[in-house]
C-alpha cells in the first residue's frame, strides 16, 4: 500500500468518525474506504466484481449500519492499522471478518423481523 492510499485511509477515517453512520455521506465513505483497501490488491477485474456485489447487498449494508455502526468504525480502525504496519496477510483477514459480522449482523435482523410477523424462516 502507497503512502497516498494509507493518507487516504486516514482521512476517510477519521471524516467517518464525525458523522451519522446512517447517512449517505457515511456510506459513500464507507464504499470510499473499501475501495482505498481493495484498490492496492492491483487486480482492476476483482475490484469491479467487488463493486457489482456491493451495489447488489446495499440496502443490506444500510440496515446492518444502523444495526452496529460503531463495530464497524472500530473494525476499519483495525484494518487501517494493519496497513499502517504493512501487514499484508492480516488485512485481507480482517476485511473478510469485518464483511462476515455484517453479514451476519443483517441475518439475525431479517431473522428477527420475520419471527416479529410470525412467519418462519427458511432452515439451512
């Protein structure tokens, strides 16, 4: 990672930590700071698949912000020091658990809404 992208994180983050994370602004961020992260691995084809599926699970990712928006700032803190040290092998470890506990964060609330309206679930 470029001493200009880690900037770039810094600041993205740090313009995250002021603002609503419910808010458009914080969701543009948000994609803002992915993209700086995913943008090092130099693969252009894996970084525009990342951007169809992100654009695919949006109004998932809206739900799962209200849901632990402040996991999730804490989570990028994570992820920035870990570039901030160069440590290549953890940050794509983080990333991925960073995206699984909103993932699963937006199960569990579907799960919950759907036992609110006394419907089942489908079991795996």
């Amino acid at each position: 990672m470029t001493d200009q992208a880690l900037d770039e994180l810094r600041a993205l983050h740090e313009r995250m930590s002021s603002i609503d994370r419910t808010s458009d602004e914080w969701v543009a961020l948000n994609q803002s700071f992915h993209e700086t992260v995913y943008g090092t691995c130099g693969w252009p084809h894996l970084i525009e698949l990342i951007r169809v599926e992100r654009r695919r699970v949006m109004r998932y990712l809206r739900i799962s912000l209200r849901l632990s928006g402040r996991d999730a700032h804490e989570e990028h803190a994570q992820i920035l020091r870990a570039c901030e040290r160069r440590e290549a092998d953890l940050v794509p470890i983080l990333v991925a658990k960073h995206i699984m506990r909103i993932a699963e964060s937006v199960i569990e609330y579907i799960n919950q809404q759907t036992s609110a309206l006394g419907l089942s679930t489908p079991q795996a």
